[in-house]
C-alpha cells in the first residue's frame, strides 16, 4: 500500500493508478482500491454505500508463468484484472520489462537476492537500500538503450540515465556528487 501511496503523490498518476502488469502475488488489487478507489455515489435508496470500488478506467493484468513437476517453463496464464482486452495493448504482453528491471534491482541491491548473508531483517533498511539503488541507477548510470546519437567531438554515440531521458539533468551524476550535494525537485507538485 505505501508504494500506490507514493504514486499517488507524485503529479503523473493523482487520479487513476498507471497501467499495471504484475505476477500472480497478491496484494495490488486491494491496495489499488484502497488508494485510488472511490465510493460510489448515493443514489438516494437504501443503505448509502460505504465500500471503494475501481473505476473502469483502470487497466491492471496479472501475467502467471506456468511450471510443471519438475519446474519447467510451460507458458503464461494471462489474468485481466481491470480493464478489458485492450489492457493488453496497454501493458504489454510480456513479462520481460518487469523481470529485466527487476535483475537489474537484484544486481544492484544484494538486499534482493535470495539466500544471502546481506538479507534484510529489518523493513526500514531495506526501503534505505532500495532508494539509494534506484537514485545510482537513475542519476549515475548510462543506459545503453537511452543513448542518443551524435556526430560532434568524434564520438558516435551521447551516454545518457534515465534522469537525463526524462529531463530532470543534463549529465551523468557521480557518486560523489550524489554524496555532496543536494538535489532540489524543480516541478511544482
């Protein structure tokens, strides 16, 4: 619930939550609902309702991978949630962004890996190591597939973060620069 939490906080996504693709693990339906769920109007018979429900905007699909026996891949068991079959078109038909994003989380924070002395025992540190994951990977590290191409000083090819493709820098930050100053959020919320 704190993650919609923070969503919903931030200027993209107040109204309705985000296209949404997730595992079979529960929890974001209801958290869903909680956060960005409304009650419905009263229509002036009965009891007034008490209980939020989804908007039929929202688009929210479940991919389950398949497994037999022995733990072999067999497919994927695609859940609509909310929304109808154009929530596909939406949120994709792969799992593969969702599972790229989250090695790369793995790599990064040792926190995440399974079976592991560097295992989070308590909630707080764990939230700690995962901001400062995402703030290195979206302020210090270029990312192949955001590069831009350029044709001055030699070079082929402009390294940019995600921060640099979403407009919020214009270089690569360094550790040190992270470490030593203080970044001030320039939008108005």
């Amino acid at each position: 619930m704190d993650l919609w939490t923070q969503v919903k906080q931030r200027q993209a996504h107040r109204e309705s939550p985000p296209p949404l693709v997730s595992d079979g693990w529960g929890g974001h339906r209801e958290a869903l609902v909680e956060v960005y769920g409304q009650v419905p109007p009263y229509r002036g018979r009965g009891r007034p309702p008490t209980c939020k429900q989804p908007d039929e905007t929202w688009r929210y699909t479940q991919m389950v991978k398949q497994h037999d026996d022995q733990g072999h891949f067999l497919g994927v068991d695609i859940r609509i949630i909310y929304g109808d079959a154009d929530t596909l078109q939406a949120t994709g038909q792969s799992t593969a962004y969702c599972e790229r994003a989250n090695l790369t989380a793995r790599l990064m924070n040792s926190r995440l890996v399974r079976k592991t002395l560097g295992f989070s025992k308590q909630v707080a540190m764990l939230r700690a190591a995962s901001i400062w994951e995402d703030v290195i990977y979206n302020l210090t590290r270029a990312v192949k597939t955001l590069r831009v191409a350029v044709t001055e000083d030699g070079r082929r090819w402009q390294p940019r973060s995600p921060a640099m493709a979403a407009g919020l820098t214009d270089h690569l930050w360094s550790i040190r620069e992270l470490l030593t100053r203080i970044p001030i959020p320039t939008n108005s919320i």
